[in-house]
C-alpha cells in the first residue's frame, strides 16, 4: 500500500489567480519545485527524517494554498511510513480543502490509509464510499478497493469484502492490488477463526493466479494451514516439492524454506530446521524478507539452546528493521523469549532494552509490568519495585492499576522498604472493592509491615481482625499462627498454645493443621512439658503422615521421649525416622544423635560408624566437621590412634574453618603423643598455640608440648630445658585455671629434679602444695596434682634424710581430707617406724 501511495505522482498544472499561503518568507515557485521533487525523492529512498524537513519546509514557507497542499500531501505521506498516522491525518484534514482537483484522489486515499493505521475502520469505509466519484475517476481505484475490503473485513463485514474484492478483480485484473485484497481477506477470515472459509479464499487465488507470486503465496498459506492441522507430513512433502521447483518466484521459495524451518521447530528438530533457515537465508532477495528469514533463525537458535548467539541476532533484526513498530515487536518478543526460559536477569534487560528504544509507545504499560515480574523473579526486588510504580501511573484502567499496586506493594516489601510497602498497601485497601479476593492476604501483608516498622500493636490487631473470620480461610489460619509464633518469641507461650490450637481446631485435612500442631509441640517443649510435647508430635505422625510436619515431629518426637528418660523408646525412634525419611534433612541430626548415645554409653564402635556415615554422606552439613570430630574421638577411646588420626587429618583438610579446629589440633597432638610420634605431636601443639594463642585450647597445648619435651629429654636431656620453659609458659599465664597452673608447678618441679637440680626442684613442688592448700575452694581437677607435688617433694627429703622435713609434708596431706590422705598417714607411720631414732 505504502508503495503504491509512494509512486502516485500528483500533476499540478499552472494556475491563475492561485491564492497565496499565509507564510512570511515564502520560497519561490521554483524554491517549492526542488523542494517538492527532493522531499518526495527522499520518501522513495526511504530517508524520511530528510523528506520530513524539506516537506516541512515546503508546507511552512509555500508560495501558494495549493502548493502547500501539495506539500502537505506528501508530507502526510511520510508521516504514514514512519508509522504516525495521527499526525498523517491532521495534515490532511487540515489542507484538504486547498488541494487541486488533481490532487484530491491523493488526499482522499491517503486519509482512507491513516484511517485504516488508526483502525478508524466505519470512518475509512464511510470516506471512501462518500468519494467514490473522486477516487473512481483516477488511479487509485485498485488501491482504495483495496483499502475497502480491509474496512470491511475489519468490522465483520464478510459480504461487503467480498463484493469490494470482487469489483477489484473485474475492474483490475491484472493489477497486482485484486489477488492481494483476497489474501487480506483470508488472513482476517483466519484471524477471527474462521479457517474454512480462510480456506476457500486461498484456494481460490491459487487457482486463479496458477504460478505468479500470488498464487504461490496464496499456495504457502494453504500449506501453513495445513501444518497446523493434522497434514503436517504431506503439507512437509508438497513444501519440500514447491522448493524444489527451479521456476519458483525467489520469495515464494525463501518463504517456503522459511515455513519449514519453523515447522521442524515446532517438532523440536533444530538441527534441521536451522539448516532449512539457512536456505530461507540464501534465498531471499527481498530485505524485508531476509530478516524475517533472520528473526526466524534467532528464535531457533534460543530453542536448541544456543540462547546467546540467537539473542544477539534477534538484536541486530530489530537493528535493522526501518518499522519501528515492527522493531518494537521484536524486541519485545526478545524479552518475552528470555522469560520463557527463566532467565529473569536477562529477560529483566532486554526489557530495559524496549523502554530505552521504545517507552511511550503502545503497552508501554504491560512492558513496564513484565519488567518488573523478571525482577521480581530475578530476586532484584527494589528495581521491581521502581518498574511497578511506573507501571501503575501508565494503568490503562482500575483492575490494571490495582493489581499492578499490588505487585508494587509486594516488591517494596520484599526489599524490606517497609515504609513505602505501607503507603501502596494502603492505598490497595482504599481502592479495592469489597469483593477483591486478593483482599484477605493484602491485609496478612500490610500487618507483617506494620510489625517489620515496629508498630507491634497495629500490626497484631490486624491479624488478630483477620484470624476472627467468620469462615475460616487460609489467611485466617495464617494470621493465627503468625500471633502464635509472636507470643512464642516473646516467651508467652500459654497464649502462643492458644493461638495454634485455634488452627488444629479447625480440620484434621489442611497440611497448616500440621504445622499448628508441631508448632503447638515444639511450644510445649520449650516450656519444659514433655508429655504435651510428645502427645503433640505424635499425633502429627498418627494423623498426617503424609505432611511436611511429619518429619520435624518425629525427630522431636525422639527427643521428647529422651528427656522423658525413655532411651530404648527414643532410640527407637530414631532408627525408624531413618527408615521412614531417608531424605529428610534431620538425618544427619538422628545420625549424630545415635553416636553421640553411643559414645556416652561407652560403645566407641557403634559411636564412630555413626559419626564417620554422617561425615560421608552430608559433608556440606553443619554437623559433619563435629562428626569427624567426635569420630576421632571415639576412635582414640577404643585405643585406634590411626584411625583417630585420619579423621583428625580429614576434618583439618576439609574444614579448615570449623569451629572445633583448636579443639582437633589438641586431639591430634594427643593421638601422635599416644603413637610415639613425639616431634610431630610437639607441631600440632605448636600449631594450636601460634594460630589460638588465647584459647583454652592453648594453654593446654603449653602443657602437653612440655609433656612431649619432657618425654624426648630420656635420650636427649637438653629436652628438658624445653619443657621447663613451656611449662613455666603456662603457669605464668594469669588467664590459666588454677589446675593446670598447678600442674604445671609440678611439672616443673619434676623436670629440674630431672636436670639434677633438687632444691629448685623442691621449691617448686612445695609451691604447687602452698597454693592448693591457700585456695578458699580448689577445684576438684587440682587435687592429684597438689597430691604429686606433696610426694614428690616429701620424697625429696626423705632421700636427703630429712625425716621430720618429709613426715611434715605427709602431715599436710593428711590433713587435707584429699583422697591420698591415707597414704600419706601409712607413709608418715613407715617413717616413724623405720627412723625412730630422729624423733
């Protein structure tokens, strides 16, 4: 249409007594001339920006009415091929009236086609019946017929397309406008469902027009139609046929080749339909139809999974393509494509994409909304949030901006900008008819905002107003356990009982009266009552096996029967959880349960199967660095250092951040210690005191490195100046308990007896004694320490035959009440006995 309106060539002869336009600096007549003949020049050659200036140009400064009219016919006419038709209509009806009679056709029939861009479709039909004798006379005949039998067509008039298309083909047979009015027809026939009449309509053109390109194209519809019905492999075969024809017309066999790429698609046969888009690619001539040939491609290439490279082609079409509208649509289904694929990031941006390119256009609305969805399912909340609101202030009408403040509400919420989530809330809840049925959860929302600003009062209200519903609803339910879980937070747990048996009252078949009942158990469990607890638990199990609750309840269910004292019943419990929820993600919290029962009842090898299937199964876990611990723990109480050791080295390796390192280092350092490996031991130790120095752990390790030392001084006795320094470490360490203060006294003392110096060796074991028997409350770990000390010393004197020295010492043994007291009173008496004489 737009060329056929393009290559009219209005005639305008000169004029007498013309009037002149009311324009100050007017052009010349010849001025207007070049102007005319660059303007419409452009318009050709599709530069339209330069054939909008100089048209411009013409209409404001022409020498004359009619020659201004002229202009604004073109200019109308390149408003019209950059799709804005508005515009185009204005021009016209504002210098209709000075057009020459020359040009009247033109205007009449290029108003006929803004109309018909504008879907004014009764005003087109109308206009162009009331000029027939304008338009009937001249050239434009097969054009505005043309145009008739859209209008038509457009407001279900089937009979009046017909007889326009029919006057079309028996005025103009030969003209090109009569086989495409009957094509126009059969796609608003198809558009609208009627298929079959669509049908005949096609069939008719490709017999009437046999191997010209309208029958062909005629003939590629009907096979269209055929492939989305249930002829797909013959519809394939005459495809296949047609394109094979070395006669065919290059458009017919680039849309051929173009139609069964896409049918192989549908089939999910990418590979073979992206070869037949290649040849659709090869064969079209035409530009408009090689990046339809493009576009096609693109979307095969997103389908087989080559998403980015078929993106990046779908841009460059929509690049490349001079309707913008037509730009805009691909675009658009660019962004729609990457949301059908979940790829919410990606979709997010190729709809910023349409708004900077687009924004202001048709639907400009609907794009803003599925920009903010991607976002929303992107996790990119607060820009979500920014698209809705701009979406809502562009709603075409109430339910749209209603629903659209919703989502705006929701998104502010979800980004935790709680104070706009209020304003939008509220202003849903103003507007919103009594009917809404999202009303019940906005009002849930608006009070879990009101609690997130701190307004606890406002908000516990509400859902205090919505779990009071007259019929009990999912929200009603769901506000009742949200106050239950408020109540429980803040440790009142009768009113949080009540709120949770509210819900398990109101039905034993919603998965929620599970969740009540738990929450009702783990309430009663915190409080201490472990009878309720269990009864709570195990009802869920009785009654909703199948549940999401099933699972928590029964683990729980375990440990109530625990505190309970109900061991062989708990451990019961557990095995069977492992058989009924394998994949439950309590396992590895049963698993370490049953080691850690295990290993507390002294059965270190059952304890260290079970720590070790948990650290192989769940290493991701929180449990499983624990696992290995305690693995290697119980593997050093059964005596298996190896063992201990591996597992030590495991958890080391693999989780060089947990909590219990310190803790394993010291294990380690014990195992090696065990296993003779002294140096090595003497590293872990070092290990812990150089990355933990303020640990317990290393002030510890202070005193089992002095042990080593100690130990390595048997061969090499400069080893026991080592142990003395670690040792005197320890006891210098202000921050270290008074029993490995005092062992560490001991230690020292034993090491300079060792180093063969007795007298410091005795001060410091008296030291040690001094300072357990000066302590208001020794703790009990100290004891065996003060008693070493006193023997060592006491054995110090009686080797120096200080008699009296060493029975002193015993005296204050026995004195004590420690549990060595009697030895020391069976020493004293020895020593009495024995040397008599020096008393």
């Amino acid at each position: 249409m737009a060329a056929a309106l393009a290559v009219v060539i209005a005639t305008s002869s000169p004029a007498e007594n013309v009037a002149p336009a009311p324009t100050a600096n007017k052009l010349t007549i010849e001025e207007a001339g070049r102007l005319l003949t660059t303007g419409r020049a452009a318009l050709e050659d599709g530069l339209y920006p330069l054939a909008s200036r100089r048209l411009d140009e013409l209409v404001a400064k022409a020498p004359d009415r009619r020659r201004q009219a002229e202009g604004a016919l073109w200019l109308a006419r390149v408003r019209l091929a950059q799709a804005r038709p508005a515009e185009a209509l204005e021009l016209l009806e504002a210098h209709k009236d000075n057009a020459a009679a020359a040009l009247k056709g033109g205007f009449l029939l290029s108003r006929a086609q803004a109309q018909a861009d504008l879907e004014q479709w009764s005003e087109m039909v109308a206009g162009l019946e009331d000029g027939r004798e304008v338009w009937g006379r001249q050239e434009y005949v097969a054009a505005a017929l043309r145009l008739m039998v859209r209008g038509h067509a457009a407001q279900g008039n089937w009979d009046g397309a017909r007889t326009a298309a029919g006057e079309l083909e028996a005025a103009h047979p030969e003209a090109d406008d009569a086989p495409a009015a009957w094509l126009d027809l059969a796609a608003a026939l198809d558009a609208v469902g009627q298929a079959a009449e669509a049908r005949q309509v096609l069939e008719r053109v490709e017999a009437a027009h046999g191997d010209t390109v309208w029958g062909q194209r005629a003939t590629l519809k009907l096979l269209e139609w055929h492939l989305a019905q249930d002829g797909r492999e013959d519809a394939l075969r005459r495809l296949e046929q047609l394109t094979a024809n070395q006669n065919l017309q290059a458009e017919t066999r680039a849309q051929g080749f173009r139609i069964m790429a896409l049918a192989l698609g549908v089939e999910s046969n990418d590979a073979a339909g992206l070869e037949m888009i290649e040849k659709a690619i090869a064969a079209a001539e035409d530009p408009a139809q090689l990046l339809e040939a493009r576009l096609v491609k693109a979307r095969l290439l997103m389908d087989s999974g080559k998403v980015e490279e078929g993106a990046g082609l779908s841009r460059q079409v929509a690049a490349r393509v001079p309707d913008s509208a037509r730009a805009a649509r691909i675009q658009l289904e660019l962004a729609d494509q990457m949301a059908r694929l979940e790829r919410w990031d990606a979709a997010a941006a190729e709809y910023q994409v349409w708004l900077d390119a687009f924004e202001g256009a048709e639907d400009t609305a609907g794009v803003l909304a599925r920009g903010g969805d991607a976002l929303w399912r992107a996790d990119r909340f607060a820009e979500a949030a920014g698209f809705f609101e701009r979406a809502v202030a562009r709603a075409a009408h109430d339910d749209q901006r209603n629903d659209w403040l919703v989502r705006l509400a929701d998104a502010r919420f979800a980004a935790g900008q709680f104070p706009q989530a209020a304003v939008a809330y509220a202003a849903v809840l103003a507007d919103m008819p009594p009917e809404m049925p999202d009303g019940e959860r906005i009002q849930f929302r608006l009070a879990e905002t009101e609690l997130a600003l701190g307004a606890t009062e406002a908000g516990e209200i509400r859902l205090l107003e919505i779990s009071r519903a007259k019929k009990a609803t999912d929200y009603s339910r769901a506000a009742a356990m949200r106050l239950g879980a408020l109540h429980e937070e803040r440790g009142v747990f009768e009113s949080a009982i009540e709120q949770y048996s509210r819900v398990v009252d109101t039905g034993r078949d919603l998965p929620v009266c599970a969740e009540a009942l738990l929450a009702r158990g783990l309430v009663h469990y915190r409080a201490g009552s472990f009878q309720a607890a269990l009864d709570d638990f195990s009802r869920v199990g009785a009654d909703y096996a199948d549940s999401p609750s099933a699972a928590r309840a029964m683990f729980m269910r375990g440990w109530a029967l625990y505190l309970l004292e109900q061991d062989e019943e708990a451990l019961s419990v557990c095995r069977e959880f492992l058989i009924a929820f394998p994949e439950s993600e309590y396992v590895p919290h049963v698993e370490f349960r049953l080691g850690e029962y295990a290993f507390n009842h002294g059965d270190y090898e059952q304890a260290g199967e079970w720590f070790l299937r948990l650290a192989k199964e769940y290493p991701d876990d929180a449990l499983a660095p624990e696992a290995l611990f305690w693995a290697g723990r119980a593997a050093t109480a059964r005596r298996d250092y190896l063992v201990a050791n591996e597992c030590f080295n495991t958890l080391m390796a693999q989780y060089p951040d947990a909590e219990r390192l310190p803790e394993t280092l010291l294990a380690q350092g014990d195992v090696l210690s065990e296993l003779g490996q002294f140096p090595a031991a003497i590293l872990a130790f070092n290990e812990v005191i150089v990355r933990f120095p303020r640990s317990a752990e290393a002030m510890v390790a202070w005193g089992r490195k002095g042990d080593c030392q100690y130990t390595l001084g048997q061969d090499n006795p400069a080893r026991y100046e080592e142990a003395l320094l670690s040792y005197r470490t320890l006891q210098d360490n202000p921050r270290a308990p008074a029993d490995l203060r005092l062992q560490a006294g001991y230690k020292i003392g034993r090491s300079l007896e060792k180093m063969g110096r007795p007298v410091a060796a005795l001060d410091h074991y008296m030291e040690a004694a001094y300072a357990y028997l000066q302590a208001a409350e020794p703790p009990p770990e100290a004891t065996v320490w003060f008693s070493r000390a006193a023997f060592a010393a006491a054995a110090l004197q009686e080797r120096a035959g200080k008699w009296q020295e060493a029975v002193g010492i015993y005296e204050r043994v026995a004195d004590s009440g420690v549990p060595t007291a009697q030895e020391a009173r069976r020493r004293m008496e020895r020593i009495r006995r024995e040397q008599w004489s020096s008393f």
